[in-house]
C-alpha cells in the first residue's frame, strides 16, 4: 500500500491506479513522465525518466499498471522512480483496493441526511432541497468532492456536505439570526453541480459541462428548474384580486427560491475564486465560509497524516504557498463531525 512506501523501498510487481499523467522535457531537450499513481491508501507522484514506445498508452489516467521502481525522498516528499511498468486488466477489479472511500460508513452517512432533511421545518424549503437532490442521488450518495486536494474520494461529496451541516447547526444555534432551515437546506445543496461537474471517483477529471460551466452555474440550474417545475416562480405572474395570505405565500416560495439559487452562485466567496456573485444574505455569507473552512482543514488533516507532531507541511498550493507546522498539542487525528449523540441533541 502507499501508506506504508518509506524511502528506500524497492517496488516490485505493485499495481496502482493511474490517477494523472504527464509529459514533460528536461532541461537536455529529454522527454519524460511525470505520473501520479494512487491506491485506497493515499498517492505518490512518480517519473519514468526512459520513456518506451506505449509508456504514454500505458500511462493513460483511469489505467492499472504494474510497477517496478524505488521509492526516493526528493524535497521531503517520497517519490516513485519508475523503472518498468505493464497494463494490467480491470476486468473483475476490486477498485475499494485503489480509490479511497469516506472515512464514515456510507449507510451512516445516508442516515444522517435523512436526519437533517427530515429536521427542516418551513415545508417550502424542504421541498425544493428534496426535490433538487432527488434527480441526482446516487451520484450525491458516491461523488467525490473534488478531482484532488480535499474530499477526492468515493462519498467526499455527502461526507463535505454532512461535516458543513454539522457545523451550520451549531452555527444557527451561536447566531440565532440565521435561518437555520435556509443554511442547512444551502449546505446540503452548496455543491450538487459537482454531480454533473465531475466524472466519478474513478480516476475523477472534469466533464466538458464541468470545464465549461462549472458546479456552481450547474446547482444554480437545477434548483431553477426545479422550482420553475414546482411552481416556486408563480409569485411573478400572480393575479391582482388574489388574497393577501395568498400572496404573502407565493413570494415567500419565490424568495426561497431565488436565494437559494443565490447560495449556490455566491459560495465560493469572491469572483477571483469562481463566483458568479458575492454573497449578499447572511445564509449565502455563512455558506461560502463554512465551505471554505471546511476545505481548509480538510487539506491541513490530509497534509498532517504523512506528519510527525513537530513537523512542517510542504508548501500547500491551495492555502496560499504556506507551509504549515503541526505542533505536539494536536489531538490525535481523528475523523470530524458529530457525534450521534451530539447530531440529535442539535435536532431537537
């Protein structure tokens, strides 16, 4: 397992999944590859310095290959130095064996989304969460959340969502001029577009919607077409002679419905960083932070496994170029989220 590659450790006949592959030239004009191979345990960045007529066939991300290599420290991270490499057939495959899955239990995670779904008690928003999320639940249940750097692995996607839910109730219960049904209801839907945005925890690249649109504008578009489906947009063509609890009702399915296509345009903050709007409803606000958090120290626990207490993170691409030192009163790692004894004592 890559878990327990140390260097100095000669590779002999172990079979990887191909999760990237590249080509480069060094500086004497050489072609080489530059691979990123993974299994359940994690991944290790390799190169094959000799590149051989198929190599780059071989090499194709999503592909298994045998490898034969040494295990080499280079700027305190290990690397593969690939000497051969074979394809290996996927027929039959046990791919638990080479793509990480959540650290919680799947039917425990379903479980408690069921919990959180069935807690929202203003009907309207209930309804167009379950509703949006009812197309693509499978996918919801299995996607990772990313293609790398955090929650890239089999339920990254439910498992994201979840450990923001838990942190959104106790957020509500801190602010109480929050709307708790709207925040919650804005977590578990925050990241839907990755459903379509991305391929699969296999090998995950990006689809053409994903590269061309991206999971924001996507979630936005089905809350819309759900809402439009279900009504939620009948405010805008309501009669004058209607009543005025009827019309207190219409705009109140439509401000839901508005705002939360707002969220998820707004979640990730600032335009430099992808969003099609900045946040303007507390809600929206809270989302993008609570994202933006949560993607934080899911990249800084990541980074502190392959750590000693005492020890410095490599400079991390995504938090700014900054490295990051894991001090001796850390607790011991451990999975985040709630308790069940803490998810039911927040739903009462």
């Amino acid at each position: 397992m890559i878990s327990d590659l140390k260097n100095g450790t000669r590779i002999e006949g172990e079979v990887f999944l191909v999760a990237d592959s590249k080509c480069g030239v060094g500086n004497t004009g050489k072609r080489y590859l530059s691979v990123s191979l993974q299994d359940a345990s994690g991944d290790i960045e390799g190169k094959k310095w000799e590149i051989g007529p198929h190599d780059e066939e071989i090499f194709s991300k999503g592909n298994l290959v045998m490898i034969q290599g040494d295990v080499l420290s280079y700027k305190d991270q290990l690397q593969l130095k690939i000497y051969e490499a074979s394809p290996v057939s996927q027929e039959g495959v046990d791919w638990s064996l080479f793509v990480a899955n959540a650290p919680v239990a799947k039917e425990e995670m379903v479980l408690k989304l069921k919990d959180y779904l069935n807690s929202i008690k203003d009907e309207d928003v209930k309804t167009l969460v379950c509703e949006s999320l009812k197309g693509y639940k499978e996918k919801f249940l299995s996607w990772p959340a990313a293609s790398k750097n955090h929650h890239n692995y089999v339920g990254g996607l439910l498992y994201h969502s979840l450990t923001m839910a838990d942190a959104a109730l106790v957020l509500s219960k801190v602010y109480p001029s929050l709307n708790r049904d709207v925040l919650l209801g804005g977590v578990l839907l925050h990241d839907l577009g990755k459903t379509i945005e991305l391929s699969g925890p296999q090998a995950t690249v990006y689809t053409l919607e994903g590269k061309l649109l991206g999971h924001l504008a996507i979630g936005a578009s089905i809350v819309r077409e759900v809402g439009e489906r279900l009504g939620y947009d009948a405010y805008k063509s309501l009669k004058e002679d209607v009543s005025e609890e009827e019309k207190q009702k219409a705009f109140h399915r439509y401000e839901i419905w508005v705002c939360f296509q707002h969220i998820l345009l707004s979640h990730h903050g600032k335009p430099e960083f992808g969003s099609a709007v900045m946040p303007l409803t507390r809600e929206a606000l809270a989302v993008s932070m609570i994202d933006d958090f949560d993607a934080k120290m899911m990249i800084l626990d990541k980074s502190y496994s392959a750590l000693q207490k005492g020890e410095y993170t490599p400079r991390l691409f995504t938090m700014d170029e900054r490295y990051f030192y894991y001090p001796h009163y850390s607790p011991e790692m451990k999975n985040p989220g709630l308790s069940k004894e803490e998810e039911e004592a927040l739903l009462k």
